[in-house]
C-alpha cells in the first residue's frame, strides 16, 4: 500500500473526490479483472485528494481522471527541524527501490518550516542525489525524465514522485487552439455537471454554437473512456507491475471500448477554428482508438444558420464557452444562445459567461451557478434546464 496524493485546480477539490469513485471499479488489478478492492477514504486537501491504496491502482487514476493534473506518490516522509537532519533524512531514502540512475528534476516547496532558504535546500538535495548516482537537470521540456517532489511543511518533509510525466489537463488531443482556449481539465469540470441531469447511457446531442477548436465537445465524448495511449511515467519506474509491462495489457480495459451515446455538432464563422478542431478531430480518433465518434462542424454565423437539421432530434444540449471581452460583444453572444434556445426545444443549456452577462431563456430554468475561473478570468458557470 502506497500513499497518493492527485492534486487539481483550486476548489475543485469534491468534485475530483466524486470523480474518482465514479470511475474506481473500470480500474483492473494485477489479474486484469475489474478491480475487487473498494474505493479507499479520500482526504480532501488544498489543490487535491490524498488516499492509501495498492499502486497499481493509483497509478491507474492517470488513465481515467479527467479533472487532475498530476498523481504523485509518496515515496518517504521524515522529521526535520534542522538542517543536518534534512540531509540526513534525505539520504535514508531509497531512491533506487523506484529509479535507476538518470537525469531527473527535482522542486523543493517549504510552507510554514524553519527551514525556507530555497537555495540551501536545493543544494542539498542536489548533493545528496548526485551522490546516489543521479544526474540533476534544473527543468525538462521532455516528458520522459522523471521529476521528484520534496515538500517541507512545518516540521515533516514529504517525498514524492510524479507518475503522470506530464500535466494530466494535456491529453494529447489539442494540438491546434484558437484565442483564449478553455483547459481540457476545465473542459471537464463543464461536462461533470451535465451528468447530474443527462444519462450518459441515453443518445444525445451536443451543440456548441461557439466551439472554437472543440475542447468542450471533445471532452464529452470522451468522458467515459479511460486514456492508455500516452508515455506515462510510472510506466519506466523500476517496480511497475508486470502486467503493464506486457505489450497487450491496453486489452484488458475491453468493456470501456464502445461507440459514445453523444452526436456533437459545432458551429463557428471562423474556419480557422473549424480547420483546427478537423485536425483535433483526427489525433483524437487515434488516441481513442478503439472507440467511434460523432462530431458534425459547420463554418456558419450561429445567429443566422438554418438550424433545421437539428429539430428533429429529441434531446439536445447546449454547452459553450463563447468569446467575451473584444472578441464578441455581450449583446451578440446573448442574442445567439437565445435564438437557438427558441428555435429548438432544448433539455438544457449550459454556459460560461462574464458575471454581467444578464441571461433569461423562454422555457429554461437556472437550476445551477458557480464561480469559474478561466486562465484568471472569473466568471460563472450557469445551467439551464427543462
């Protein structure tokens, strides 16, 4: 049993808790069943969730969460008041059980300890690593070199490695991004929300009428899918389980393979961001392999597209993160969401708007408004429902 700690954005703390039970039995023990141990008590934390449990399940959490940034694990803890006894508990620790000596990364953060003088620490840590064999690099562009954590917090220094090599929030997908893009992570906190009112076992449609390079509609289709295919860094670590080590062992996650329930459907006058969700469109299918998708783009004017393609579907939702400040005056973004809530008999809407944004849609009823934060904007998340 090993402690993890997944951290993700501020105050999103409960729903990575809630995502985290949502997905834990599509996990698989070393058996390559679905895992038959319980979902552990989770301990919410500033930017995160820690919790005990076997590694080859918290290693797991890289694949199917899609609201963290990273999962690290807890590889040794000790007490430290002084400075002498930093080295010393530093060199007690058995780096070797997890990487054989190579270039690694490493960040010291001290919060409330005696000890703060970042540069003493860091060389330090520093002397104690090259010592063990290990060659310090002072950052990585490369995913592949594996990065320590040393975390000081009052008296208790905590030690951890990064198993996801990269930021969680970069699936891959989003090569090609327009002007002020919405974090996939973010992406995903939207579409939570839609399944407290939509089945994701019931076909429906998915409108964004400013889609932008399609992050919004990408992240619903792929809500439910765990991702496998990327060079995660858990995978290069010295005690990673054998079954991960096998050239098939993405075969074991046979029942999350289907087609999604959702048909997408974008709009946006500029084909710019129509020609780079095309292209998002296509990484997309390879990552996701294994699963079909349906996601229809049209290069139109969202206020003045005949729409009469859709009103013959049954049940459509609007999700969008429209263009604010510059970009698009209130009065048009207003003026496009509630056109198309006229024209078509909408289960619901959903919407990130600046606070002064004044919306009242005809059949709707706000049943949910919280704070959002979008690269320091604030803002609000709003859903309307039927």
């Amino acid at each position: 049993m090993s402690k993890f700690f997944v951290s993700c954005p501020l105050n999103c703390e409960v729903e990575l808790a809630s995502e985290i039970k949502s997905f834990w039995f599509e996990m698989i023990d070393l058996d390559g069943q679905p895992t038959r141990q319980v979902c552990p008590e989770l301990s919410l934390e500033p930017g995160g969730v820690e919790f005990e449990t076997t590694d080859h399940l918290g290693f797991q959490i890289n694949f199917f969460s899609k609201i963290a940034l990273r999962v690290l694990i807890r590889i040794g803890k000790f007490q430290a008041r002084y400075f002498d006894q930093f080295e010393k508990g530093l060199k007690s620790i058995d780096l070797n059980k997890w990487l054989a000596p190579q270039k690694i990364v490493f960040k010291i953060e001290s919060h409330k300890s005696r000890l703060n003088n970042q540069k003493n620490l860091a060389e330090a840590a520093k002397n104690v690593l090259v010592a063990q064999g290990y060659s310090i690099i002072e950052s990585a562009d490369d995913v592949t070199v594996q990065s320590l954590y040393i975390r000081l917090e009052r008296d208790l220094v905590l030690l951890s490695l990064d198993s996801s090599g990269h930021n969680l929030h970069r699936r891959g997908y989003a090569l090609h991004r327009g002007e002020a893009p919405l974090r996939e992570n973010l992406a995903a906190l939207v579409i939570r929300q839609l399944w407290h009112f939509q089945d994701p076992h019931q076909k429906f449609t998915l409108l964004d009428p400013f889609v932008g390079s399609g992050t919004l509609l990408f992240e619903a289709l792929s809500a439910h899918w765990p991702l496998l295919n990327q060079d995660w860094a858990w995978l290069k670590f010295k005690n990673c389980p054998k079954l991960f080590q096998s050239a098939t062992w993405m075969k074991n996650y046979r029942w999350s393979q289907c087609t999604s329930l959702v048909e997408a459907v974008g709009i946006d006058q500029d084909s710019k961001a129509i020609e780079n969700l095309k292209a998002n469109l296509q990484t997309f299918k390879n990552l996701y392999s294994h699963s079909e998708v349906s996601l229809d783009a049209h290069v139109a004017d969202s206020l003045k597209i005949d729409l009469s393609f859709l009103k013959n579907k049954k049940n459509i939702w609007l999700v969008t993160n429209p263009p604010y400040g510059h970009r698009l005056s209130e009065g048009e973004a207003v003026k496009v969401l509630e056109r198309i809530a006229d024209e078509l008999t909408l289960a619901g809407l959903i919407v990130i708007h600046p606070e002064s944004w004044k919306l009242h849609f005809n059949g709707l009823t706000c049943v949910f408004k919280n704070d959002f934060n979008n690269q320091g904007l604030k803002l609000k998340l709003s859903l309307y429902k039927r």
